[in-house]
C-alpha cells in the first residue's frame, strides 16, 4: 500500500494548523503561541522531508511501487506547493519577529539555578536562536530536493511531450500505409475477378465447339 496520500494529508493539516497559529500569533504574539507554532512548523518540516524523499525513490523506480511518470510529476508539484507554503509562513513569521522581537510573556518559565532572570532570558533567546537555525537548515535542504525533484518532472514532462509528438506521427504513419494497402488489395480482387470472367467464356467457348464437333460425327454416321 503506497503511504503517499496518507502523509500528504498529514502534511496538509499541519499546513493548516500553523497558519491558524500563524495568524493568532499576529493578533496576539504570545510566546506560547510561538513555541506552538515553531513546533509546527517544525513538524511540517520533517513530512515535507519525508514526502521529497519518497518522490525521490519513486522517481528513481516508478514501475516498482506502481506510479507512471504523470503520478510522479503531480506528486512533486503537491509537495512544491505545501513547501511555498511554509516559506511564505517562514517570511511572514520572521516579519512578525521584527515587530515583536520578544512576544508578550503570559506565563513564567522556570528559572535557572543560580541565575537571574535576565541570564534566562538571555539562555532562553539563545536556544530559540540555535533552533531556528537548525530548522531553517533543514527548510533550505528540504526546499533544494523539492526543486531539483520539480526540475526533473520538468525533463520528464518534455520528454513524454515529445514521445506523444513521435506516438502520433508513427500513428499517421500507419493509418496512411493502412490505406494504401486497402487499394492494393482492391485492385487485386478487381484483378482476379476479370480472370475469372476471362477464364469462364474460354471454357464455355471451348464446350460450344466440342458440342458441335460431336453433333457432326452424329450427323456423319
């Protein structure tokens, strides 16, 4: 059973659900909202890696999991999709950012042994930077498979173009011969017609004559 479709349904909610968050963390940017959506966001990261790499080994070996070269363009177009999707997420949150650096702290986080307030803050500013870094890292690769896979649909879409151009020529081809071939065969039948007309007055000619010769000798004797 291809899993395609089931995580591309995954892929789609978490899509869903991180513009939802996107959206409330605009209205009010709290920082739970934010932990909330950068998981998400996360999350979708991960699937659409997951989902280019299945485009990939199905891509490699089409006949092997049952998908025509069609199939494999229309995956990777869904996948391409949902990853504009979250870069447009990413540039919108990272917009947002600018205008809330920090977000508005509606709960307390736990505070570190033997440091202020501030150092934790401090901590806390740092982690979510090394975070950021690391998805935004797996979001380029993600983005760089998505589109040498799209770059390969594309060769693939030209081919099967030009393979259609040459499927239809040889079909005209054919249905010309076919023609041809149809007239040759009628003019041999009109051929072995007449023969056979020819061939019958000779016999009947030839019966005439040997009637009358017997009809003679009758006569004779």
């Amino acid at each position: 059973m291809d899993p395609f479709g089931d995580v591309l349904g995954e892929a789609q909610s978490q899509l869903s659900r991180a513009q939802l968050l996107l959206r409330q963390y605009e209205d009010d940017p709290i920082q739970s909202r934010l932990a909330d959506l950068n998981n998400t966001i996360q999350e979708l990261t991960e699937t659409i890696h997951d989902l280019s790499q299945s485009n990939a080994a199905v891509q490699a070996d089409p006949e092997r999991f049952g998908v025509d070269h069609l199939e494999v363009s229309r995956r990777i177009e869904q996948v391409g999709n949902i990853n504009n999707q979250l870069n447009d997420i990413q540039h919108t949150l990272s917009e947002a950012r600018k205008v809330h650096p920090t977000g508005q702290w509606v709960e307390h986080a736990p505070v570190l042994a033997g440091a202020s307030t501030g150092d934790n803050d401090e901590v806390r500013q740092l982690m979510y930077q090394e975070a950021m870094r690391e998805q935004d890292s797996v979001l380029d690769s993600v983005h760089d498979t998505v589109n040498t896979l799209r770059e390969q649909a594309n060769v693939m879409s030209r081919e099967l173009e030009d393979q259609a151009f040459m499927l239809d020529d040889f079909t005209n081809e054919a249905d010309r011969t076919g023609d041809r071939l149809q007239r040759g065969m009628k003019r041999v039948e009109w051929v072995l017609a007449n023969n056979r007309e020819t061939l019958s007055s000779c016999c009947i000619g030839l019966l005439i004559v040997v009637l009358i010769i017997l009809l003679v000798l009758v006569i004779a004797a």
